[in-house]
C-alpha cells in the first residue's frame, strides 16, 4: 500500500520547495533513478538551500 509524506522545511530566504523537488527527484525509480550517486544527491541538496 503507498503511502505519503508530506514535509515542511524552512531554509531561511527559501521556502524549501526547492529543497523538497530535488528530495521528490531522489525518490523517483521509474524510468530509472535520478541520483547515481550519494554524491550527486548531495550536491543537489546544497545547491537548493
């Protein structure tokens, strides 16, 4: 059964929506997983904050 998560997350001058869509991205599995790397993830995570 899916579930859902919902999360809120304020970075300061942002909202954390984009912190939120690169965290939605990692999660994608189909056609294939975005983040090849816990690196990338990483580094995408920084960039959005």
């Amino acid at each position: 059964m899916p579930s859902t998560v919902t999360l809120t997350i304020t970075t300061g001058k942002l909202s954390g929506k984009q912190y939120i869509e690169v965290i939605d991205l990692a999660l994608t599995e189909k056609p294939q997983i975005y983040f090849q790397t816990a690196i990338e993830f990483k580094e995408a995570l920084l960039k959005s904050i």
